[in-house]
C-alpha cells in the first residue's frame, strides 16, 4: 500500500497518510475553491485501502479553519472512517483544536453526533 502525501497550499491542508505507521494526518486551513476537487485523491486512496489497513490506524484532523464546502467533504471523509469501523476495524480518530476555539470544538461534536463514531476531541496540535 502507497503512502499519500499531499503538501499544503494557502487554500489546502496537508495531507499525509503513511500506512506503515499507522497514522493519516490532515493538518493546516482547508478553504478551496472546490473542495470536492481537493478532497476526492484522498476519497480515493481510502476507498481503495480501507480494508488493508490495520488495527488501531490513528487519524488526526488538525484543521484550525475549513470553510462550508470542507465540511461537506470531511464529513464525507469521516464516514469512509466509519465504513471501515463498520467492516471490523478499529480506528482511533482525534480532532485537534486550539484553546478556547468554540467552533472547531463544536464542529467536532456535530461530527461525532452526524457520523456515530467517537472522535476525540484535543486541544494542541499532534506531535509530528
């Protein structure tokens, strides 16, 4: 299984997804244009990896801002989480927020009650 790496821009985070860790991170401000665009690589890769992941893959969303197409996309990206948890697996999912940022804090909380999966909420950033 390739790794996928995505590098960030001014409008995209970064993507990085590295199997042999076990670690899929997605980290930086997401406001493109059309986010279906930017988002549908990563659809993709997880679509056609999903079932050769392992046990306790970690995905971390360290997104400090994504504008309203993002968070169509990333609820999207998160059931594809969810269709892997339904199939057996187990994932750890963490969302990383700033201090005090009320909106990513509820954004994470919509995400949990919208896709029925534990997402744990941080505050920080993930260590690289």
């Amino acid at each position: 299984m390739e790794a996928l790496n995505i590098p960030a821009t001014a409008n995209t985070p970064a993507v990085s997804f590295s199997p042999e860790q076990s670690r899929f991170l997605v980290t930086g401000s997401s406001i493109p244009e059309n986010a279906n665009n930017f988002f549908k690589p990563i659809m993709e890769w997880l679509d056609r990896n999903l079932d050769a992941l392992p046990q306790l893959c970690t995905f971390e969303f360290n997104l400090p801002y994504f504008n309203s197409s993002s968070l169509k996309a990333i609820y999207l990206l998160l059931m594809e989480i969810k269709r892997g948890e339904d199939a057996g697996k187990q994932f750890h999912v963490a969302w990383y927020t700033e201090a005090d940022d009320e909106f990513m804090e509820e954004a994470a909380e919509t995400f949990i009650e919208l896709t029925g999966m534990p997402i744990h909420v941080r505050t920080g950033v993930p260590v690289v």
